[in-house]
C-alpha cells in the first residue's frame, strides 16, 4: 500500500516515522513545497527502517501521489505556543486552495486524512474541494479532537494518579465553518 504525506513538518514526518516503526504501508511518499526539507526527511525517516518493517520512504512531488491508498495531509504553518488554531485559518485556507486539487488530481482514488490545523474546519473544506472532483465526503477524515482527547486522558490520568489507558473521555467542539 502506497502512503502519500503533504507537508513534511513535524505532523507529517512524525506520521510517516510513526508508520515505519509500525510497519504500516510499503512506500511512503512525502511532498512538501519545501523540497529539501521533504528530502531531508525522507532519508532520515528511511535510516529506521532496518529497526522496522521493510517499506519504501522517499520525497516527490504531487504526481507521485498516484496510486496513493491514503494521502495525509499535514500542510500547514505550524502552531504557535498560546495561540488558537483558528488564528491562521485564512492562511491555511489559502493552502489548502493550493494543494486540495493538486491532491484530488493525482490521487482521486485515496482516503484523505487531514491533519492540519484547525482540524474540524479544514476538513469540512477538504471534503467540500473533494465532491467538486467527484469524491465522496466518506473518503475524507479528520484527525479531529483526537490530540485534545489523549491530552484531556493524560492529564486526567495524572492528576488521579492512575494509568492513562483506563481512563475513558472524549473532547468533542462544534465549531462554525467559514467559507473561504
């Protein structure tokens, strides 16, 4: 199975560690328009994989999506400590207009995770750019309140002095989704 990652920063290149080590996939293919970063990343990610599973990992470009079982799209400006996700919702906007229908052209057959920040909304823009090249809504998923549950589980579980994994709660957030 072939894994495409757009965006090579600390969210994409942390997925595509975490997929070696689980040996999830047999190519992992990472675009970012920061080429060299995307490349960087590639062979130090590549360099685990003795420790791991026998996969492919390597930098390319929106073409070599094709074939891509699932894309991850972790494309963004990165957070800033103390500062709400939505703060940068016009520019991941303006992002996500640049890459959307580059995704959706080279890899209309994949499930699209989205993982870039804010979560709810991009990917409500995600699926809206998706049925406009004709892919259903179900094929795009969001990581969602997924990284605010295990925060919420981990520090629940450290203030009740219990193991983490016995701790069951979710975070959900109804957020209105602006047009772009």
């Amino acid at each position: 199975m072939k894994v495409g990652i757009v965006g090579s920063g600390v969210v994409g290149s942390t997925a595509a560690y975490a997929m070696v080590m689980r040996g999830i996939g047999r190519e992992i293919v990472l675009v970012d328009m920061n080429t060299a970063r995307a490349q960087a990343e590639a062979d130090d990610i590549l360099h685990a994989v003795p420790f791991a599973e026998p996969l492919q990992v390597r930098a390319g470009d929106y073409v070599d999506l094709a074939d891509s079982r699932i894309v991850i799209i972790a494309a963004g400006n990165g957070s800033k400590a103390g500062r709400d996700p939505s703060a940068t919702l016009g520019t991941q906007c303006r992002n996500l207009q640049g890459t959307g229908p580059k995704i959706l052209t080279c890899a209309p057959d994949a499930i699209l995770i989205v993982a870039t920040n804010p979560v709810d909304m991009m990917t409500h823009l995600t699926a809206r750019y998706a049925a406009a090249y004709g892919v259903p809504s179900s094929r795009v998923i969001g990581s969602g309140t997924l990284l605010d549950t295990a925060r919420f589980r981990s520090l629940l579980a450290g203030h009740l002095g219990v193991d983490s994994r016995h701790v069951h709660g979710y975070v959900v957030v109804n957020t209105a989704i602006p047009k772009c």
